[in-house]
C-alpha cells in the first residue's frame, strides 16, 4: 500500500469524524436551545405568577371580610397598579366563574380566540396554575378561590413572546459562537496529530537511514569495527576453503573419469 493511498484513507477518515464532530455538535446546540426556551418558559410563567398572587392576596382579603368578588371596589386600580409595577406585563384581565370580566389593565383589545380556549382551561384546570403559550403571547393563568375552596374566578396575565424569543436568540447566538470555537478546536487538533502521524514516520526513518558510525559511541564504535574485521576475515577462509574444495572435487571428478575410460 503506497503512501498516497494511505494519505487518502487518512484523509476520509479525519473528514468523516469532523463531519460526526459537527453533527453532534449541531443536534446539542439545538437541544440547548429548545431546553434553554422552556427555562426561560418556566421563568417568565413564575414572574408573573408572583403578580397574579399580590391581586389573589387582596381579594381573599376582601372576600374574608364578607365582600363578593363583584362588591370588591377599585378592582382596575389594583390590576393596574400591578402591571406598572412589571412593564414587561401586556395585560392583566380579572375574569368570575361566569367568564366575565371583572377589571382588566393594558392593551383593551380582548383576543378572545385565545380567551375561548385558555379561559376553560384555567377555570376546570386542577392545578392552581396554568401555562399556555398561544400566538404572540405567553398567558399565565390562576384560579381565584374562596375561604371554603370553592372557585369564585380566575386572573389571566399576558406577555409578548417577542420579549422571550429576543433572550433565546441572543443567549443561542452566544452559544453558537462557543460550539463554533469548539469545533474549530477540535478540528485543527484532529489536523495536527493526523499530519504527525503521517509524515513523523517518514522523518524518523530518513534519520534512521542516515546514520553512520561516525555518529555512535566511540567505544562501541571501536568494537563493532573489530567484529566487522574478524567477519570479513572469516568470510575470506571460507571463500578460500570453498575454492580448494571446489577444485578438489574438479580433480577427483576428472580422475574417475580417466578410471572409467
């Protein structure tokens, strides 16, 4: 096998495991990205759950008073006064078991497809809770209970999914930068030990092939060209030997023949 057919076997090998390298690094930048989202998901869910619990605070306070969820006076000022204090909060609705709503704060325009599908789902939900990202926003929902647990209604807070999209692709290109980093890293390191081992070799034995024995030990030296000496002389007596035995048996051939004749 000549060396330009390893050289091209070499080099197939180092680009299919650059190419798995680049895949794997690929599927887990994508994987951060999806895991990365739901965390910022779950983040933003808990920062508003925060203002959806001051709203159900003041109203149980209320409501252990004697006080209906209708009877409540300056419901807007307090959902308005919550959502100043997050400017990130789009809107804040207040809705009774019925679905209608009690004080709202933000936009004025009610989506009311997302309020048909998120508004039941809050409402019948057993978690206390509730997460839904629909469309352009993200909704948090809470069920609103009174001091026998019963469900008297339900805070709807919403948020633009442009806020978290703007934090994934930020943090993501920052990511992709390092994952980039990293594969350039591993590719020139799979490179150089690739090149090292294919044209180390071939150095090492050009070195070998030049040696002479000028260049060893003096005393091994010395030695080695003694045995070398000793060795041509005993080849040298073989010779000689082989040649009287040579012509001996030349004579002894030529002697039977003579016999013979």
């Amino acid at each position: 096998m000549d060396t330009q057919m390893i050289s091209g076997i070499r080099l197939r090998v180092v680009v299919s495991a650059l190419a798995v390298i680049a895949v794997m690094l690929a599927l887990q930048s994508a994987l951060s990205l999806l895991k990365f989202r739901t965390l910022v998901v779950e983040a933003t869910s808990s920062r508003l759950q925060v203002t959806a619990n001051a709203i159900d605070v003041v109203i149980r306070r209320a409501e252990a008073v004697g006080l209906s969820m209708h009877e409540i006076s300056d419901l807007n000022a307090l959902v308005e006064r919550e959502r100043l204090r997050d400017p990130k909060i789009h809107q804040i609705l207040l809705f009774d078991l019925q679905g209608t709503i009690l004080a709202q704060s933000g936009d004025r325009n009610v989506l009311r497809e997302d309020m048909h599908e998120i508004l039941p789902r809050v409402l019948t939900s057993d978690d206390k809770t509730i997460t839904r990202e629909s469309g352009e926003y993200l909704y948090a929902g809470r069920i609103l209970r009174d001091s026998s647990n019963s469900i008297m209604g339900a805070i709807l807070i919403s948020e633009h999914t442009k806020e978290l999209s703007a934090e994934v692709r930020d943090t993501w290109s920052r990511l992709t930068l390092k994952y980039l980093g990293i594969f350039a890293i591993v590719a020139a390191s799979v490179s150089l030990f690739s090149l090292f081992q294919l044209y180390a070799p071939k150095y090492f034995f050009r070195k070998s092939g030049k040696a002479n024995l000028g260049t060893l030990d003096p005393n091994g030296s010395d030695e080695l060209q003694k045995q070398i000496s000793k060795g041509k002389k005993v080849q040298e007596t073989a010779l000689t030997d082989l040649s009287k035995i040579s012509k001996l048996s030349a004579v002894t051939k030529l002697s039977d023949r003579l016999e013979e004749s």
